[in-house]
C-alpha cells in the first residue's frame, strides 16, 4: 500500500484509470467502444438492446423464482462498464433522464400508498422505526469503518471522519429496486406498508445525518469549515421546498383531470405531464425530484376528487418498460473492477455493519411502538438496497472532501451499491413472503384471472359435481325437481338422458321460468316430465376453462347460466352468474379478514 500525491489510498499492480481500477475488457473490445459514440439512431437502437435484453433477463430470473429487477440489473452489468462495454460512460449519461423519470414515478406511485388513515394508524410506528433504522447503521457503520480506516492508515483524524461520513450514507434506502419487487408479488399488509412508509422517509434522514457528518469532518480534515446552521438551512429547503412544490402541481393535476375523468389517454398525458413537468422544475431549483414526485401522489391520493385514483391505474401500466431502462442503467453504471484490499474491507465492513445496524435499529423500533409480529421479524429483509440518494451523498463527498476521503468514499459506496442491489431484491422477496403478504394486493378481476371454473364454490362445495342436485334425468317430474329445491341454491337444471346414444349426456336445460309456466297449469304440471319443459342448451363449459372465459359466455350469449359439461358431453352441473359474484365476493372478504389479522 502506498500514499498517493493527493493523499488517497492507492495499491501496485492494479489496472487503473485516474485512480480507478478499470474493466480489463476495454483492452479487448475497441470496436464496440468506437461504435457506441453516440448519436440519435444509435441511442435509439441502444434503447431497444436494453428493453428488449433487460425485459428477457427479467422473464428468465423470474422463472428461477428470483426478483426480476435483479435479471435487470444483471443485463446491465454484462452491457456496462463492468462487461462488454456496450454501454459506455457516454450512454449512460444519455440515459440520465430515463432514471430521473423512473425515479419520479416511483416517488409517485409511493405517495399514492400514504393514505392518512394508514399514516394515523402506522404514524407513531413508521417514525419509531424509522429513527432505529437510520441512527443504529450510522454508529454501527461508522465505529467498523473507522476502526478498519485506523488500522490501515493508523490516521484517527481519517478514521473518524470516514467513519461519520460512510455512517451516515448507509441510512438511506433505495425505493426503486424494493417497491419493484412488492409491486412484482403484489404484496399487501402491515409489512408492506411498513416497507412504504420507511423507504419514503429515511432518505430525509440520511440528509440530515450527512450534513452532521460533513459538519464535524470538515474541520478535521483540514478543510474550509461549514456551518451546521446553514447546512440544516439547505436540508430544510431542500425538504419542505420539494414538499411544497409537490403539493402545488398535485393540486394542479387535481383541477385538470377531474373535468376529464372519461378520456384515459388525456388523464395519463396530463398525468405524465404534470409529473415530469414538476421533476424538470425541482432540478432547476435544486430540490428532490423524488420527494415532490411523491407528495403528489399523496395529495391525489388524500385530497383529490375520488374518481381520480383512475389515474395511478394508468400511470402503473406506463411504468414497466421505464423501470427496465432505469434498472439495466443502474447495472451498467456498477463497476466491479475498482476493488484493492482497502476498498474490500471497507466495503465487507460497510455491507455486514449496515445490516447488522438496520436489523437491529428496526427491529428495536418495531418492539418498542408494538408493530404486528410480521413486521419485527421480517422488515430487516426489506431495507438494505442502496442506489440514488447513497450514490448522490458520496458524490456530494467527493466534491466535499476532494482531496482526503472523498474520493474513496465513492468507490465504496459503488463497490456496495453491486452487493445490495443484487442481493436487496431477494431478500424483499424472501422477507415479504415469509410475511405472508405475497398475492394479498389483488382485485376481484385478478382473482378471476387466476380461477377456473372448477375452482368456484358454492357453500363450501364444488358446483362441478356428477351428483349435483341440479342435474335430473329427462325422466324425473317436475314435482319432483321442485322438490329438490331445499337442497340447493342453483334456479337452473340440466337435464340428461336416460337412453339410447343420449344415455347419461346433456340433452337440454330447465330454466326457473321454466318450472313457473308448467305450475301456472295446475295441478297436472307437477305430473309433466323434464324433456317436456326443458330447451335447447345455449352454450357449454368444461370445468377446465378460465373464469373469465366463461364470464364472458354470460355477456355473449345473454343468459345466466352455463351448463358444465364433461369430454364426453356428459353433465356435470350449472354454473350461474350470480354463483361466480358470491365466489370473487367471499374471496375478497376472505383476504380483507387476513390483513385484518396481520395487524395482531
């Protein structure tokens, strides 16, 4: 190990440029750093490499039952920096407005999660968690980077000012890449909204945690002093400026979609609109895009016309190919080839210390202002992905501390950022499963998309049954299907033959209206057979077909009933609209009862 001209840490026999240690790839692949000077076509075709490979690298890592953020992040290793170097420096800062959009959207789409019954509820929660899971990492992180920066450099000014700095960055959490993967196992409960509030939260923490921490190095470090009241001054307009801002264009947005409700591509224009209208302001300003992004969510969500929630609908469904640009650019811009010793052990101290800290910090919070089980346990799973705000603080150290620390704080916030973003979405998955929260966030539609009808029930019992009492013979009187009533709920039969090649097959069906005109002729009705009543059979299922599917036979043939039938054409019982209402209705009200008992 050896001291550099600027005082930084530096190592003999790596691959270096400017100090960094560089993809040994570069050597080998000139052609494709020549063909990726940019222009218009070839970003375009750039863009289209990254949807298309980012989208098949997700596809291929969900199959394997892991996160497909992680598949995104993956592509963008193998084309970035760190891989081929398809995607140079040049790329990637072309595609700065791409994350910067992502970034909105989810700010966005976070906010919309902040109900005030849930903040009133979770309120006193959120912040007991959010104070132990920010403060512990900070002296966690910083007593282990400290003493390792000590015994490397045996400088206690530099090891208590690494300490403070790497303390404090390692409070922030990433949304993006955790709300991703709730978004992807549609997850629902207390863990979940645990998860929201604190993600959403913690970064203005970690602001206020740096600006300490800058505060105190500063002068240790031999540099100009800063005062603390000033940068609390900027963290405070920084905050409550992108607050303020955020609030604003969502009451904007408010007066502008209301008179629109009805056109769905004007709501989400107007939507998208607003959103990066107000990420493009916050960047001339100097506020947090993130934050203001978010707030105007909250305000829809909480103040806005009801009929306006429409809009989060379309928005959501604009999002998916914004998020794989944004994640295939956040693997690209991971270098792996910056490790020396030094970095490594800062960089293993870093990772294990934030999660002890952040484990240990929630969980304390958790037990102290009584959250459910789930979120004790299994919320330190969910808080370790770093990105954005971590990597803007190191950056903000670099320029701070250029000459000192700086520069190798940015390096171990990079080399930890490749750990926790790979490693942060599986353990959300594993976290938010263990929870039992994984499939809770559906709709009634999602429930039917995933039933067949086989899988409807009425009072607890299959209707698809060759015993069914709505199944008679042609034979059987209508006194006697009258009689069945008392057995079952159904108002519609079918009716089957007893012999030749009709023997035991679906040969008509009998309506209720049916029964009702053979009793208005007397007492003789009761003596009149099924095949005298029954008619032609409109139109079949078999119990294998999609719920929708045979949903979509009720519209198209105008009837309430579908008769269940086998391969072979034999009956097998009657399906009936309302039959298919009171199964989605009692599997609402079943996970509305499960959430209910999560908050235990």
């Amino acid at each position: 190990m050896e001291k550099s001209v600027n005082g930084n840490l530096s190592y003999r026999g790596s691959i270096q440029y400017n100090g960094l240690m560089t993809n040994p790839l570069a050597n080998f692949l000139p052609n494709f750093m020549h063909f990726m000077t940019l222009n218009g076509s070839q970003l375009i075709l750039l863009i289209g490499i990254m949807m298309f490979f980012g989208s098949f690298g997700g596809r291929i890592f969900a199959r394997l039952k892991i996160p497909q953020v992680v598949g995104y992040i993956v592509v963008g290793i193998i084309f970035g920096v760190s891989g081929l170097l398809i995607f140079g420096k040049d790329t990637i800062a072309a595609l700065n407005p791409i994350s910067t959009a992502a970034l909105s959207l989810i700010g966005f789409l976070v906010g919309a999660e902040l109900k005030i019954e849930i903040i009133k509820k979770y309120g006193k929660q959120f912040v007991g968690i959010l104070l132990g899971e920010s403060i512990t990492p900070f002296f966690v992180v910083g007593i282990l980077t400290g003493l390792a920066t000590y015994l490397f450099t045996g400088s206690v000014v530099q090891a208590v000012a690494f300490g403070l700095m790497l303390g404090a960055i390692c409070a922030a959490t990433a949304p993006a890449a955790t709300t991703d993967v709730l978004k992807e196992y549609r997850t629902k409960g207390p863990l979940t909204t645990t998860i929201l509030g604190i993600v959403a939260m913690d970064d203005a923490v970690a602001l206020i945690l740096y600006a300490v921490a800058a505060t105190i190095s500063a002068p240790l470090l031999g540099g100009h002093s800063v005062s603390f009241l000033s940068q609390l001054g900027a963290i405070a307009y920084d905050i409550f400026g992108s607050i303020a801002l955020g609030i604003f264009f969502g009451f904007i947005l408010n007066l502008i979609i209301k008179n629109i409700m009805t056109q769905d591509g004007r709501v989400l224009g107007f939507a998208l609109g607003t959103l990066f209208l107000c990420t493009g302001v916050c960047d001339a300003l100097n506020l947090d895009n993130i934050l203001s992004s978010m707030f105007i969510g909250f305000f829809m969500t909480n103040f806005a016309h009801p009929k306006t929630n429409v809009m989060f609908k379309l928005v959501e469904k604009f999002t998916p190919p914004v998020y794989v640009l944004f994640f295939v650019t956040v693997g690209a811009k991971l270098n792996i080839w910056i490790v020396t010793p030094f970095i490594a052990v800062i960089a293993l101290l870093y990772v294990s210390g934030r999660t002890l800290g952040k484990t240990i910090g929630s969980r304390l919070g958790a037990r102290i202002t009584k959250a459910p089980e789930s979120v004790r346990k299994y919320l330190p799973f969910c808080l370790l992905s770093q990105a954005g705000v971590a990597i803007g603080l190191s950056i903000a150290a670099g320029n701070d501390f250029p000459d000192s620390i700086g520069p190798q704080i940015m390096l171990i916030i990079t080399a930890t950022t490749f750990i926790v973003q790979i490693l942060g979405p599986i353990c959300v998955k594993y976290g938010v499963t263990k929870a039992g929260e994984v499939g809770l966030n559906v709709t009634a539609e999602d429930i039917m998309k995933k039933a067949r009808v086989d899988d409807v029930a009425l009072n607890g019992s299959k209707i698809c049954r060759p015993d069914s009492y709505t199944i008679v013979r042609d034979t059987d009187t209508v006194g006697k299907i009258i009689a069945s009533f008392s057995h079952h709920e159904n108002s519609n039969y079918e009716v089957k033959g007893t012999d030749g090649e009709n023997e035991g097959k679906l040969i008509g069906v009998i309506t209720l209206e049916h029964l009702k005109e053979a009793m208005a002729i007397g007492e003789m009705g009761e003596f009149m057979l099924a095949m005298d009543i029954m008619e032609r059979v409109k139109v079949t299922a078999k119990p294998h077909f999609a719920l929708p599917e045979a949903y979509q036979l009720f519209e198209d043939y105008d009837t309430e009933a579908i008769c269940i039938v086998s391969e072979e054409n034999k009956p097998l019982g009657v399906l009936e609209k309302f039959t298919v209402d009171h199964y989605l209705h009692q599997q609402m009200l079943e996970l509305e009862h499960k959430l209910a008992g999560m908050d235990k």
